[in-house]
C-alpha cells in the first residue's frame, strides 16, 4: 500500500490507536482461511489487507487455519492455500491451525460450564433453531437451561468421550433468549461429529462451532485486530462475551465489505460444485476465480495486488466491474510482454515474385513500450500465413487489411499486393496469391507506397503448431450469486475456445512457463502447465483492449 493514497478505515483507526496510545505494541494480524476449498480473488482481497496493514505497521501476520469442520477439510487444500500466499508475494509469521487449541478451548467451554455460562441440551438442532424466535419476538428457554454445572461437566465429559451420537447433545453458552441480536440467544457452542479430523484424527467426536473458535483463537495468538467481511459484523457482541467471559486477551474484531465482481462466484462452496459437476477442468482451470485458476491463466502476483490497492477497502457493499481486474493485468503486460507473431486461423500465401529456395532474416522490435527489449529474428521466405480474417475477397468499406482493391504491409516485412485466389468445390478461399515490393522493407522502405493495414503473419518454412485456448467469462449473467438459476443454466457455454492447429513464429519455441508475451492483434498469452516440448499450449491471459487500432497503424 503506497503512502500517496488516503488512509483506509483501518489505517485511520490503526493510526489514531497509535496517537491515542491505546496500541503501544506492534500490531498483529491473521488471515484465517478455512480449509475446505481453494482460495479465491475475494481471499486475495483479505490476504493483501491483512498482510498489507502488518507491513505498513511494522506488525506481523499469522496464518490460521480455521479447521474446524471435519467433514469438509482436507490437507490438499491446506498446501494450495500455503502455496496461493506465497505466490502473492506473502509471507506469514506463524502458521496455526484452530486444530492445536482443541483442548484449550475445551477447558474455555468448562470454564463457562463452571461460571454458570453453559450448559449440555439434548434439544435437537432443529428444535433449537425453531425456539430461538424472531428478531422482534423472544426465544423459548431450552427446558435444560437450568442445568447443574456438575450435570453439565459430566455430561460435556461423556460427549467428548464418545457416549453418545452426532447431534444426541450439544452444549450452548448461556447468554440471552430475549436479546434482539439472535446471535446471543443461547448459541450453540460445541457439537458431536464422529467424523476424523485432517489433523487430530479420531482424537476429537467434539468440535467447537466458528463462534467459540474464532474470537479465542485470536486472543491465544494476541491478534491485535482481527479483520473479517461484514457479515460478521452481528457476531461481533458474541466475539466479546467470550473474550469477556474468559478473561482473555482482548482482541477486537474488525469488519470491511467482501470482494464481488461482476461475472464470477465468490464463494468456495460454490466453486467446488463447478469442479465436482466438471463444469470446469479443476479448481485452477484458468477460468476459475481461484488463485491458482488466475495463476494459471498468466495473471502475474503482482497484477492482483495492483488489483486489489485499486479496489480499496471500505465498509460500503459493492460489486467490481471485472474490466478492472483485466486492466490490471493487461497494464503491467502492455509495458514488459515480448510482441511475438502467431496465427490463430492461418490462410497460406504465396509470394509469386519471391524466389523460391530464396529465406531472409528480418529483426522485429521486441517491446515498442520500452527500448531496452531488443529485437529479435523472423524468417521470411516465399510462402507465409495470414490471419483468415485479414482477407476479405469483397471488401466491406474501410477495410485496410488485404483485398483485391488494398494493400497490406506485413508486420516488420513487406507491404504485400493481391493477385488471384483459389478456392475449393464449395467456393471456400483455399490459398492466396500475392506479389510484393522488394523495396518496401520496414525500415528501409523506399517504395512510396502509403498503405493503412499492418497485419501479423508467420513464415511458413519455420512456423510451429501450437494449441491455444481462448477464455471468456465464466457466466453469462452480471451477478451469478443472486441468480435464481443453477450454475449450470447460467454457464457461458463459450467460455472455452479450443484452437488446435494455430501457427506461432518459431522464435516461440523456446517459450518458458514464467513467459508472457503478446500475440500482436490477439492478446496476452502464457504456456498452459500442460504445455509440452511436442505440443505447446497457450493460454490467453487477457485480449488487448483498444490497441487494434494502434498496432494497425504502426509498422
Ligand atoms: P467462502 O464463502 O468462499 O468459503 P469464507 O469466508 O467462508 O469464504 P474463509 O476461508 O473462512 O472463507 O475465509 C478466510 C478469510 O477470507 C476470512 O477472513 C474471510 O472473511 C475472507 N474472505 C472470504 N471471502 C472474501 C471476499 N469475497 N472478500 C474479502 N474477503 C473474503
Ligand atoms: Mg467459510
């Protein structure tokens, strides 16, 4: 975060805490991801914040796995979200797991069975949930509310001994039926699951709820400011009253509006149904909203970051127009991607007054952006390929690509004239045939002649084959969490464009995986991780927006 922009809520409070001396120690924050998915854009939103704040204030930041859930966790995602961190360019203090305060929140949960705070009802949940009431209508009291501390130690005591089923018991804090913020209407604490846990195995049949992890865990870590999205802002009293209960250290919970961005799911749960429906290829298919989708997909750590110091953080709800994230990318490639030339529908040309044993070396300027990139070699020779699309036999008005009445000038080659064309049975143009001006070389041109179209073009004698997929977004509605449809009714079915014979010039061969380069007039492009030697894969990172007009007039 650079120091030019205004403060941020949390900066301003951050620093006024400062001021007021009521933070005297260097702040500590967390990132707290649960582990039952692979993170997303909005977990990037989190992380730059919280790792963000930490740096700027010279504090430091914990990664926590929020592991409470047994059913739904997993190591594997354990290891993607590590490495989705430090590929963000983040690197955390400690790494915990909710997991490895088990047994102390277990005596928490005696403590307030002790102090009268808790206690063991064998209500089912569903019950439970129908007595809490509405907001503007007390609850019901659970007929096990009065409860003995010692009935309810030993009962606790049997829960987590395994004596009876999931659901049979759970044990609720002891708050208040009647408080309007139904958060505090006796939650549920702790409940049975005979289920193992990714770390402590069969340790546990108990666990305890989100509720009665979240806020103590923050307090063992001292977590001077534990920073989450806006729905927790109502579980903020009960954050409290426990830290308050306990006596613990009193970490305070801060609250800022979550990522949405137009087109595309924030939500794991709902990114691993696109996965287990194979809507999409897996959680880094290069659609996906994942880190490890957008990794794949070319997006640089760098470009997300810049992304998210655009987006700001604010308490205000709000949906991103998904061009940003594009521009973010598509800024920090314009300036340092190497322009190389590739053909994605390739029609043959023959030069019919080029001779034919005849291939010279022409140098193409690697990044007109900035003069330090070099150039590089192309062959040209007799028979070259050209874009389908930049060929009209009947051209519409401005037209200034080739046509029988306009002539073309070959990127870094030469300006090319139309002579005949061949055609198949079905009258489909099969081969051009073109003449050129030997004395219209870029950079050395003498001919004279002013031409408007500059298209891309490869080498026949050296150009390679490779695949390239196109992406589009993944959805075709601007808001796909407020949709009433299924995911899969609101699915772009063109979202994916596979092309499997496209031509690339053959300085592309040597393409390695960190490479980003532009395909003149097509977009920014990355090897895909099933790229190989053989078959080299491209995937498009993102089209390039308003510079077809200028690549077209530049040589
Ligand atoms: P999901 O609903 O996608 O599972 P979550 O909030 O349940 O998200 P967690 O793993 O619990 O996921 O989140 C870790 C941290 O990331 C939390 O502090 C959470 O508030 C934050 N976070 C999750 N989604 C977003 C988002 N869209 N924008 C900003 N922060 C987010
Ligand atoms: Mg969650």
């Amino acid at each position: 975060m650079s120091d030019t922009h205004a403060l941020n809520f949390l900066e301003e409070t951050i620093e006024q805490q400062i001021k007021n001396e009521t933070q005297t120690t260097p702040i500590v924050t967390r990132f707290p991801p649960e582990p039952n998915g692979y993170l997303h854009l909005g977990h990037a939103k989190s992380i730059c914040l919280n790792f963000g704040l930490a740096q700027k204030y010279k504090g430091i930041t914990n990664l926590r796995f929020d592991d409470t859930n047994p059913e739904t966790e997993e190591t594997e995602y354990v290891n993607a979200i590590k490495e989705d961190i430090q590929w963000l360019g983040f690197q955390w203090h400690n790494e915990h797991y909710t997991s490895n305060y088990f047994s102390q929140l277990y005596q928490m949960a005696i403590q307030l069975i002790d102090k009268g705070l808790a206690y063991v009802d064998d209500l089912t949940s569903e019950d439970i949930a129908k007595q809490k009431g509405e907001p503007s209508k007390p609850g019901t009291e659970s007929p096990y509310r009065n409860r003995t501390p010692e009935e309810n130690k030993r009962l606790f005591e049997e829960m987590k001994q395994g004596k009876y089923t999931n659901g049979q018991k759970v044990l609720r804090a002891k708050i208040d039926m009647t408080s309007p913020n139904m958060h505090m209407r006796d939650p549920i604490i702790y409940r049975i699951k005979h289920v193992p846990h990714h770390r402590t195995k069969n340790e546990w049949c108990i666990y305890p709820m989100y509720d009665f992890a979240h806020g103590q865990s923050d307090a063992i870590e001292h977590i001077s400011h534990s920073i989450c999205t806006l729905e927790f802002e109502v579980h903020r009293p009960l954050y409290n009253w426990f830290i308050k209960q306990l006596n613990l250290y009193p970490s305070q919970q801060y609250e800022f509006a979550r990522l949405n961005l137009t087109y595309t799911l924030m939500s794991k749960r709902k990114l691993l149904q696109l996965v287990q429906e194979q809507s999409v290829s897996g959680w880094d298919d290069p659609r996906m909203p994942t880190i490890s989708g957008i990794r794949r997909r070319g997006y640089t750590p760098n470009s997300i970051r810049k992304f998210c110091e655009k987006i700001g953080v604010a308490r205000r709800e709000n949906i991103i127009d998904v061009n940003l994230l594009e521009s973010c990318i598509r800024e920090e490639l314009n300036a340092n991607a190497k322009r190389v030339m590739a053909v994605l529908d390739p029609i043959e040309i023959e030069i019919t007054n080029y001779e034919n044993a005849k291939s010279e070396i022409l140098l193409a300027d690697n990044n007109p952006e900035d003069p330090n990139s070099g150039s590089r070699e192309l062959t040209f020779s007799k028979h070259i390929f050209i874009e389908r699309e930049d060929f009209m036999e009947e051209p519409i008005r401005k037209f200034f690509r080739l046509s029988p009445t306009t002539l073309v000038r070959l990127k870094s080659a030469y300006i090319l004239q139309y002579e005949r064309c061949e055609k198949d049975e079905k009258g489909n143009i099969k081969k051009l045939y073109c003449t050129y001006f030997p004395n219209s070389k870029s950079g050395q041109d003498t001919s004279g002649i002013a031409v408007k179209g500059v298209i891309h073009w490869v080498d026949k004698a050296t150009a390679l084959c490779a695949e390239v997929r196109l992406y589009d977004r993944l959805f075709l509605v601007e808001n796909p969490s407020d949709s009433e449809k299924t995911l899969a009714e609101i699915l772009n079915p063109n979202s994916l464009q596979i092309i499997r014979n496209a031509l690339i010039e053959s300085s592309l061969a040597t393409t390695k995986p960190e490479d980003r380069l532009q395909f003149m007039r097509k977009g920014y492009f990355c090897l895909d991780k099933s790229s190989t030697e053989k078959q080299l894969v491209f995937n498009r990172i993102v089209t390039l927006k308003d510079t077809w007009q200028k690549e077209i007039f530049s040589h």
